[in-house]
C-alpha cells in the first residue's frame, strides 16, 4: 500500500543531479515510437529527474495511472520489457531493462528490484539514507491511526491533479473526513480503560 502510494506521489517528485563529468545519454524510445538520439551532456549541467514522470510511465508501468497494490506481488509483463528494449538496442547503448522483479526476501520493493523505474528514494550513491526506517515507520504509523479512526473519501479523487505547492510537493488537498473509532479518553473520563495506542 505505502509502496504504491509512493509511485504515484513521489515526494519530492524530482531528484536533482548534476553531471561532473562529459557524457553522453544513451538513445532511449519515445511513447509514440519515435527514437530519442544520444544526447550529449556538459560538464557542470544540472538536471532534474522526474520521479512522477517515471512512476507513471506507460513504457514501463501497467495501466500506471490505476492505484493498485497488487501490482507489486508481479512482475513487469514481458511484452513491456520487450517494447522498451526494443527501442534501446542502438548502437553503443547495450544495457538491457529488466523490468520490476519481485524479491519477497526483503521487506519492501526498492529501485533495484524495479531496475531504476521506482526512485521514490532516489538511487546510487546519495540516496535516502533513511529509506528502510521511513516505510517502516509510515507502516507503524499507519497502523496506529487507523486502530484510532475511520475515514471516508469526501470528494472526486483525481490522481493527475494539479500540483500546487511552493515545495513541489505532488499531493492534492486532502478530501477526507476522519471519525474517532473509540471516544477521546479526556472526553468520557475513562482514560485507564483504554490502550496507550
Ligand atoms: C517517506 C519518507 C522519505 C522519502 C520519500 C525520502 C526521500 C528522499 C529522497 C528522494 C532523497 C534524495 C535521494 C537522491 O537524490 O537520490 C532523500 C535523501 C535523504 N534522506 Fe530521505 N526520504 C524519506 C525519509 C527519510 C528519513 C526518515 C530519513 C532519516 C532518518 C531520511 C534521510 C535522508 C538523508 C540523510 C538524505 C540525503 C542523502 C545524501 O545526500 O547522501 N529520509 N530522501
């Protein structure tokens, strides 16, 4: 749930990186089949990866724009790791993209076990340094306020929202309403009788 939840809202949405050396991008295929040609890169460039982009690419997501944690117990379907191969296979551009491979011996998918199409951590040698304590900590947090409260959708939930925030943050206001599952303890007076959580 958390996992896919970060797919569709990275947050941040862009990784920022800036090249210290020369280099060259290799070819890459465009959605409508056309080629991307090398691109050739400056020393000192900076750049901005789009997460949100990634994430909700249909070269290499099925039915991207769909919540589903389900996906996740899956891997890419071959006739998509096919199509973007295909268009990669240019000359001087040899590397090969697996696809997501699920790995069920950690605990949750990262940006190798999805070969660099899920970087909601970003990826190499700066990436999060936190990314293990995060999920689990949105897990345990999670569990607690929903053994707390229930909630309910008040309004059109629309993933391609605008985004609108000076932190570039990608999610849409929140359209929730939250009802206590058990009454506030300074309310009835019953503090002792209920769990600390
Ligand atoms: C859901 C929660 C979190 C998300 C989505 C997140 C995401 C990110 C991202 C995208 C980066 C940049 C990585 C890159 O440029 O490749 C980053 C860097 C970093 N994060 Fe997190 N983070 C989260 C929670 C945490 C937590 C809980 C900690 C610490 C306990 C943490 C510590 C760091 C540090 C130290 C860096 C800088 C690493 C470096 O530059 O070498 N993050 N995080």
């Amino acid at each position: 749930m958390v996992t896919e939840t970060l797919r569709l809202y990275p947050e941040p949405p862009i990784l920022i990186r800036r090249a210290l050396e020369s280099d060259v991008l290799p070819r890459a295929n465009n959605l409508d089949n056309s080629v991307q040609e090398p691109v050739k890169v400056i020393k000192g460039t900076d750049f901005f990866l789009s997460c949100w982009n990634i994430h909700r690419s249909p070269a290499l997501w099925e039915d991207p724009e769909v919540f589903d944690p389900e996906r996740w117990r899956k891997p890419t379907p071959k006739h998509l790791v096919d199509a973007y191969n295909a268009g990669r296979s240019g000359e001087g551009d040899q590397r090969h993209w697996k696809g997501y491979t699920p790995d069920l011996s950690t605990l949750y998918p990262n940006e190798l076990h999805a070969d660099y199409a899920y970087v909601p951590f970003g990826a190499g040698p700066r990436k999060c340094l936190g990314d293990q304590f995060a999920l689990m900590e949105s897990v345990v947090m999670l569990a607690v306020v929903f053994r707390r409260f229930e909630f309910e959708l008040t309004g059109k939930h629309d993933p391609l929202s605008a985004v609108d925030s000076d932190i570039g943050t990608p999610l849409p206001p929140p359209r929730t309403k939250w009802t206590r599952r058990v009454p506030h303890p300074v309310l009835i007076g019953h503090a002792a009788s209920l769990t600390p959580y």
